[in-house]
C-alpha cells in the first residue's frame, strides 16, 4: 500500500504528488526449473554493480543468503549472483537468474540475440 499526499496549487489545477513506499515485500521465486529462477523483484530493492549496497534491500544478497546454500554458484560472484538482467530500483516485476554456470552462459547469450 502506498502513501499518496496532494496538494492543489491555489488558483491552478497544477498538484503535487508525493509518494512514499508501503511496507516492503521481500522478493520470492516464481519459477525453479532447469537452473533458472525467475524472482520476483519489489519496487525498492537493488540490484546494483557495486559492493557498496544496503544488504537488506539488495536482490544479490537475498539471493545468496536464501539460496545460496542450494545453488552455491549464486554466491560464486556476490555482485552478479546468477542475475541475467537487472531492473531499476523503482522497477517491480519478474528477473531471471541463472543457478548454474551452463544456463547463465545459456541465457545470458540467447537474451542478446
């Protein structure tokens, strides 16, 4: 649920819209089939290229604590962690990871074509 505030502009029809994010979501699995995960990624969580991430919003290090043990090649590379393509912060909706090094290869260069 999110957190609207508006405000009419006095003598326009100009508002201002501030929105703030609800509770957030963990992200989940949608899909575990034939070393590929396709997850489920919130609006507010990163996926970021540096090590310098905030760990309890970051999708790699979720990745790695809840899996990692179960596909230890998500925690092979802690920046990648398997993902084949990365969404916006803002972003919500589903990213694929690989959970081995032959479908990462796989999919990673069949999403090029």
């Amino acid at each position: 649920m999110q957190i609207v505030e508006a405000a009419a502009v006095a003598g326009s029809a100009v508002h201002e819209v501030r929105s703030a994010p609800g509770k957030r979501k963990a992200p989940y699995v949608v899909l575990d089939q034939q070393g590929v995960l396709v997850v489920y990624k919130p609006p507010h969580w990163t996926m970021t290229t540096t090590m310098e991430m905030p760990r309890n919003t970051s999708v790699q290090a979720w990745l790695g604590d809840s899996f990692g043990n179960f596909y230890p090649y998500l925690q092979q590379d802690p920046l990648q962690a398997g993902l084949v393509q990365r969404l916006d912060v803002e972003t919500s909706g589903p990213v694929v990871v690989a959970t081995r090094p032959d479908t990462f290869r796989k999919v990673g260069f069949n999403s090029k074509k």
